[in-house]
C-alpha cells in the first residue's frame, strides 16, 4: 500500500498574495507541482468557522475559512493530489491549549445545540466540496482533541459530550459518502498514556472512525522511541489505521527576520528556541532534516499489521513573508494572547526561506 505523503498548505495562498514565490532547481514553480514532483499525495486543509472580528478583521495565518477552502481544494485536486480536510470546530487555531467555540454557536449554547451545529456544518461543507467535484478523501473531525473540543463543555474530562460532538461529524461524513476516511487527531505523539485514555473513552461511547492521527513535533513531543512505543502500542490495541497527521522539524537555526519586516516587538520568533532544538536527536540542518524524515518512515513503517499509514508535513511552504502571521492583532484579541503574532514556523518549511526547495523534498521521494 503506498505510503501517505502529505503537506498541510493551509498558508500557500496568503504565502503567494504576499509575495512568496516556490523554486526547484532554480526554476520557478507553483508549489503544489513541486510537491508532487518529490513524491507528495496528499495535501491537508484546515477550515475556520468564520476567522474574523465582528468588525471584520482578518484573523490571518491563512484566513482559512470556507471560500479559502475551496479556493485551496481546486488546485489540489487539479495537481492531482488527494485532500484532507480538517475540521477545527472553532474561529481560529484549535488546539491542547485553546478550543473555542465558533462566536456563531455560542448564543444559548447547549450539548444539543453544539452537537446539532457540528453535524449540519460538518454536511454541509463536505456537501459542498462533493458537489463542486472536489471530494475530500479523508477527513478529521477536530484538531488535536487532547483536552477535547467546544469549551467548555467539552473540555476533558467530559468524555460524553466530547463523544457527542465527535460523533456528530463521524455520523455527517458517514452518512454522505461512507467511502470517506475518517480521522480522529490528538497532539503529543510520544505520550501513550494520553492515547490510551482518549481513546479508551472515546471507542466506549462514540461512533466508529478509521484513522488516529498523530502530532509529533520533535522539540516537544519526545523520542523517536516514544513515538515507535505509543504507535505501536495503539495499533494494537485499538486496531485503527495510523498517520502523523502534523511532523516537522527545523532546517535550520539562522534568523529570518530581514524577510518578515517586522519590527522586533512584532516578531513571534522560531518556536524551535536554542534550549528546545537541542532535545532533538537530529541537527536542524538540512542534512539532519533529510536524516529526520527517513527515520520518521522507519517508524511508520515499523508499525504492526501494516498499520502505519504516512505523514503530513507540516506547513512546509509557511516561507517567511510579510503579513502571514500566525496571528493578526484581530486574532490575538480573540484568542485572548498577548502575541506577537509573527511567523515562528519558516525554519521548518521544506523551502529555503526565499522559497527554494531543501533537500529534504528529494529525502521524502525516495521513502
């Protein structure tokens, strides 16, 4: 079975309106040939409710709402690389750390009321994309649902109503085209004991799906052996098929702030901090980044019953462009952080930072 080779170019439009530009070989290239030149299969698309204020300022970080989407899907489709779509049940970045929900569900909101917006939004936009010819091959119901989703009632340790809005999406995907793949995605990869009670839970009480995904950031996710151990472990025990639903690793440690213009109190700066990049087992070079995703395949491989399914890098065309923040100011209020909101992620893109491809893309060829 081919491996899952995939790249979230959530960013790849707002990364092209502001000016970034994709080579191979010193020749000027859209970007989605250029992966599936090296080998990529796949792309990954999140989807926001409604990434703006209710002024409308733009939350940013791609702006990825439903048009951006579509916008994003065509020219998958038409590069002739497969799609995942990810749900994230919120106006702005869902994760461990923030699961908000959508400002339109939010009046009187109830268990009933979420679940029932989850289900008919979860429909209708998989409707969409099905009758525009753009039908997503797989699709996440949530984003990195570690501590759960829609806050607060379902934040962990409510397991029935997380149950419940999960459930919703699963069933509407389902019910449309039952050929869907679907996942279901947590953060922390190398973190068995996090897998085994999610998902002890959430097998008790939800409806069935076909994929755990995975988060594994290196410099915060531990070992290559924490990984193998965690998905070998829940292959076994919950028989699902496996993939990295986000992986990334630097290339390099250089600064990149002459290319965001930005002033320094507007700068996010890297989150691969110095004290972070040395826990990881491999340099944040390019060689080291091309040593990097060889053994992340050596894992995925390893996985038993054939399990292990692939990746999908993460943003690896976020090049560090002006106004491609990972927050706008509009978002930084809404998300209630203090920022700054700046590009933290250019130094592990598979692109050079004015948009040359890395070795790494020739290193995912060959997996």
């Amino acid at each position: 079975m081919e491996m899952i080779k995939g790249a979230d170019i959530s960013t790849l439009i707002s990364v092209e309106q502001n000016g970034g530009h994709f080579f191979d070989g010193g020749v000027e290239k859209d970007c989605l040939q250029i992966l599936k030149d090296y080998g990529f299969n796949y792309v990954r698309i999140r989807l926001w409710n409604d990434p703006r204020s209710s002024d409308g300022r733009a939350y940013g970080a791609g702006d990825n709402d439903a048009d951006m989407l579509l916008r994003l899907a065509s020219r998958a489709k038409a590069a002739g690389l497969k799609i995942l779509l990810d749900f994230h049940y919120s106006d702005f970045w869902a994760d461990p750390g923030k699961q908000y929900i959508p400002k339109a569900w939010t009046e009187n909101a109830t268990v009933e009321s979420l679940t029932k917006h989850v289900y008919d939004y979860t429909r209708e936009i998989v409707s969409e994309m099905i009758g525009r010819g753009l039908r997503p091959d797989m699709v996440q119901i949530g984003n990195e649902l570690s501590n759960g989703l829609l806050w607060p009632f379902g934040k962990v340790p409510e397991y029935d109503n997380i149950a419940h809005f999960v459930s919703a999406g699963l069933d509407a995907v389902r019910e449309l085209d039952p050929s869907i793949k679907l996942m279901i995605h947590l953060d922390n990869g190398g973190k068995n004991s996090l897998y085994r009670e999610w998902f002890d839970n959430f097998t008790k009480r939800g409806s069935d799906f076909d994929i755990i995904g995975l988060s594994y950031y290196p410099f915060w996710h531990g070992s290559f052996a924490d990984l193998a151990a965690n998905m070998n472990d829940i292959a076994l025990r919950y028989g699902k098929e496996l993939v990295i639903a986000e992986v990334s690793t630097g290339f390099t440690m250089e600064d990149y702030a002459s290319f965001e213009r930005l002033a320094p109190h507007e700068r996010k700066g890297y989150a691969t901090k110095p004290s972070l990049a040395e826990k990881v087992e491999y340099p944040m070079t390019p060689e080291g980044q091309c040593d990097f995703m060889k053994r992340l395949a050596d894992v995925i491989r390893a996985v038993p019953g054939g399990l292990g399914r692939g990746f999908f890098y993460w943003e690896p065309a976020w090049i560090p462009v002006p106004n491609v923040w990972w927050a706008t100011p509009a978002a930084l209020e809404y998300i209630h952080e203090p920022g700054p909101g700046g590009n933290e992620w250019a130094n592990q893109a598979l692109f050079t930072y004015d948009g040359h491809a890395l070795p790494a893309l020739a290193a995912i060829r060959e997996l």
